[in-house]
C-alpha cells in the first residue's frame, strides 16, 4: 500500500469515534488519540488492530439495577474499506484465514494514518473461526489466544502482504507479543551455514525492532496462557525451550515476552514507570507519561473559545499555555454553555432533570474494584451532611466487564443508593457509557472525580480531557496525577502522598475522611462563595495541565526516545 518506512502500532482495542466501536475503555481510546495526533504530526504509522464486529457490548440496566450485556451489530463497510490481500495463520493445526479493513484517519494537516482492522468472518473459515474477531475481550483464554495469534501473528502477515515496509513494531500493552514469534521465523538465520543453534534465532534483529508500552500495574492485569493451551492452539512455530526462555518458564506471560524482545520499553507515567520496575526487576523501563488528543477532547464552546484567544492551539497544544488571557466572563460563560449541553443530553437519555446552578461532580471510567467508584459513599451519614455546606449533585457513567461481578455490583449499589437519596442529593447513572458521552461529561461537569486503589492506576487520561475543558480535577495522587497536580492551584488531591511503588493494603476509610473534607470545607464554598479564585484554577487546568498532557507531546516523545534509536 506504501513504499514509505512505517511504524507499526499495534493495539487489540482502537477507539477512533463513536460510530466504531471497536475499543472498551482507556487503552482503546488511547490508541485513538495516539493515531489522531500521528496523523496530525505527519509521523509515519499504521496501525493494527481487530474488527470486533459484535463489539465491546451494549450495556443497559435492568429493572434491578444489574447490569446486562448485548452485542452491537454494527456495519464496517460502511466506514472502511475492505483490502484486497488476505493471509493465513494456523489455529489448533487448521489454517485460518484473515481479511482486513482499512479506515483511513486524515488530518487537516495533511496526515494520513491507515488503520487495519483484521477480520476472520471470511467463508474460507469453519464457523467456529469466523467468530474470533467477534468480541472484544470476549470469550475465554482459548478465544483470547486465538485473537491474539491473529491480531500478533496475523497482522505481521497483513503489513508484509500490503507491501508495507517497517521500521519499529509498536506493542501497545501485551496483547500483540506474539507478533515478536512471526519476527523470529523472519530473521531465523540460515540453519545450515550456523553450527552454533543457538545463534539460529536472531532474537537481536527482533529487538531492535520493536517498541513495548505496558499499561497495567498489577501482576494478574497481564495475560498468561499454559503451555499446554499454547501447544494445542499455536503449535510449536518456535522450539519450546526457546518460548519458554523468553516468556516465562511454567507458563506464556505475554507481558514478559514483549520484554525480551524490545529494545525501548516503557510505561506510561512516571510512577508506573516505577511500579513496573518493581514487578518486573531487571529491566529497563522508561515512562513517557499519555497524552490526549487535544481537539477531540475539547468541547464544541472551549474550540470556539481557545480559537479565538489561542489561535493554532489544536496543532499546538502547548500554546494553551497561554489560558491566562481568557477573561473570566467568557470562560465561565463557555463553561456554563458545556453544563447545559450536558444536562440536555441527560435529559434526553435519562428524562432527568439536573439543575444547572449547582455543583457537579463526574465519574465516568470502567468499573473494576480497584477503581472504588462507590468511595464516596463510604460513610452516608458523613456524605449527606456535606450537603449542609451547600447543595451538589453526581454523574456516574461506566461498564463492568461482563465477567466482572463485583464491578457489576458497584453499579447496582450506586443506582439502589441513589434511589435512597435522591431527595438530599442527586445521583444519577448514564447507562452505555461511550466516546460521545464522555466529551459531554468531561467537559460539563465542574469537578472530575477519580478514587483508584494507590498504585494500580497505570495512567488515565479522563482527567486530562477534564482539564483541556477547564474542569477541575478531584483525585488519589495516582497514575498522571501525581504530575499534573499542584495542591489547590490545578486542583485538589485525595488521600497521602504516593510514597509506595508496589500495591499496598488500601485505607478506604482514610481516603473517604480526605474526600469529604475537602469537599465539604474547600471545594463547595469556593464553588457557591468565590467564584473568581474557582475560575483562576480552571484556567490553570488549562494552562497548566492540558498545555502538557496531551498526545502531541507524548507522541513526539515516543519518536525521539523510541522510533528513531
């Protein structure tokens, strides 16, 4: 398709828009992002990644509160284009055949990035492989090795095919380590013209070429799979003792695998750069911390704003920098005007009423156990009398893996909760949280919440998107926060300072004094009783926060520290 010399990027979930919904959460939308600003930047890049044509899921509500999980049907041709090549790899000894769809994401600036999305519903294949880029995240270990072996293996196949010519293999996170196997049969060295095997696998040619970003913290966040799995669905495409060398003695950690066959490897915020030292000892980690695509992220009246005041800011998000120049009427004004668009859109999806005029909290991401969305909630009796101090109200927003009942049981407790309590404060629960919902809850809320277990949040970016709408961050000084977060100037911290680098028994009782107090004694009177230093520190959201943590930077970054050695 191109003679140009590529990176290829390489994600199991992309989140590119709405209408696609191939993505489930951070990781996918950080690939969006990623992409966008590529495409923005002129890199040169292609990305990889599955059709997930059933998608995530649909998420409604049940009459009890529980969550329940539909399909999405939802019609790539009439996004992308189907390529005409098509490549094969071997599942469980049968030859499976992969096709792919190509969406091309163009910047004003001229850029073009291809995105590749492989497909195995082609009629070469026996039902059963049609089905593997069905679901994301869906299925068992044996499906998610499947869509592993095609999305690694399978899009090494794909780029070779198309005539792409590649410089770096970009994993994002270790869903993709299995492309580094389709390296090594690759650059295998002529066996007979080697009397030493072991210099048969070229394990530095393969180094070299690849780059490895982990996202997760937490030992059981990465996927492993038993050798005898990995022989009955993979084959032995490489010597066993090889494998096991370099992804782990007693089973397949994928994780491990990307690590000994990347040359730069990194995290992705300074502290997770730390904590992934600690799990894995002995390899070099860097850390470049996310970024957000800046003019996606930055609703319709901040755009108008930002253009007017800082014209160039979506090419040039470090000239927001420049926040300071914005008078305070006009600010607030294009903040009031995203509140309302929000609470319209709650309207119209929820048929509740939310009032304008008072202070609004936001939470809005996955919901898993460590990310505590129900914190709050700790001590009721503390929480409503907080209201005394002047009146708030919350939104919550977010999926629960379908296997994931104790996240499902969060949601549940927060929609039987806000039954109780709705006539002292408001609480509602947005169902089948997506990308557009989440630009109206970034941007029309006036404080974004996070409460995740201190040192599992890899990065997250919500508070980021947060901030380019001038929205104040409210946050566990975890992931990026322990970088963006300058007490009571770009927001407000919760709980103890992050001394710890390995996972710590949590202090929920702690964490929830600090919430309330600050809410209680801080935020809300400074909301309803001096709106101007309120403003002040919306502003240094902006000129202080979003200046920086935004994907043009991280990507600039990765070509000088990772593409280009």
């Amino acid at each position: 398709m191109n003679s140009e010399v590529k990176i290829a990027y390489f994600s199991m979930e992309i989140g590119i828009s709405n209408d696609i919904p191939t993505y489930s959460g951070g990781l996918g939308v950080l690939a969006g992002d990623t992409i966008k600003s590529s495409a923005d930047l002129k890199i040169p890049l292609v990305a990889v990644t599955l059709i997930s044509k059933k998608g995530y899921f649909r998420q409604d509500i049940d009459g009890d509160g529980r969550q329940v999980e539909y399909p999405i049907n939802w019609d790539p041709s009439r996004f992308m284009v189907r390529v005409s090549k098509k490549v094969k790899v071997q599942i469980e000894g049968r030859n499976v055949y992969i096709q792919a769809w190509c969406y091309q994401v163009r910047s004003v600036t001229g850029g073009v990035v291809d995105v590749l999305y492989l497909d195995t519903d082609v009629e070469e294949n026996i039902k059963e492989d049609r089905e593997i880029t069905a679901f994301l995240y869906g299925g068992d270990v044996n499906y998610r090795l499947k869509q592993e072996i095609v999305l690694g293996i399978g899009g090494v196949r794909m780029l070779h095919a198309l005539g792409f010519h590649i410089r770096k293999y970009h994993m994002n996170e270790g869903h993709a380590s299995l492309l580094v196997l389709e390296l090594l049969l690759t650059y295998k060295k002529d066996v007979e013209s080697v009397w030493d095997e072991r210099w048969v696998w070229d394990t530095d040619t393969v180094k070299d070429l690849c780059v490895f970003t982990t996202h997760t913290p937490v030992e059981a966040g990465h996927d492993r799979f038993s050798y005898d799995l990995v022989k009955n669905v993979l084959g032995e495409i490489v010597p066993l003792e090889l494998l096991k060398k370099l992804g782990g003695e007693h089973y397949l950690n994928m994780t491990l695998l990307a690590l000994n066959l990347s040359k730069y490897v990194n995290g992705v915020a300074k502290k997770h750069g730390e904590v992934s030292k600690t799990l894995f000892p002995g390899y070099e980690i860097n850390a470049i911390t996310n970024g957000v695509h800046s003019f996606t992220w930055t609703c319709e009246s901040f755009k108008q704003l930002y253009d007017q005041y800082i014209p160039g800011w979506a090419n040039e998000p470090e000239l927001l920098v420049r926040a300071e120049i914005i008078p305070d009427a006009e600010l607030w004004e294009a903040h009031l005007r995203a509140k309302n668009d929000l609470f319209d859109y709650i309207k119209k999806i929820a048929g509740i009423e939310m009032d304008p005029d008072v202070l609004t909290i936001g939470f809005a991401r996955r919901f898993t156990s460590y990310k505590r969305a129900d914190l709050i909630f700790s001590n009721l009796e503390k929480f409503l009398k907080i209201s005394e101090k002047g009146n708030f109200q919350i939104v919550f927003a977010g999926k629960a893996h379908p296997k994931d009942t104790p996240g499902k049981d969060i949601i549940k407790k927060i929609i039987d909760l806000a039954k109780v309590i709705n006539d002292k404060i408001k609480v509602v629960f947005l169902k089948d949280y997506n990308m557009e919902m989440a630009l109206k809850l970034v941007s029309g809320v006036d404080v974004w919440l996070n409460t995740p277990l201190r040192p599992r949040e890899a990065s997250g970016t919500s508070g980021m998107k947060a901030s380019h709408n001038g929205v104040i961050n409210f946050s566990i000084l975890d992931g990026w926060w322990i970088e963006g977060h300058i007490e009571g100037i770009t927001g407000w911290s919760i709980g103890p300072k992050p001394l710890e680098s390995t996972l710590v028994h949590a202090d929920d009782m702690t964490d929830a004094a600090d919430l309330y107090g600050k809410l209680g004694n801080t935020i809300i009177p400074m909301y309803y009783h001096d709106r101007n230093q309120w403003i002040k520190i919306m502003k240094n959201s902006i000129g202080k926060i979003a200046y920086y943590f935004n994907s043009h930077r991280m990507m600039r970054r990765y070509v000088t520290e990772a593409y280009i050695r």
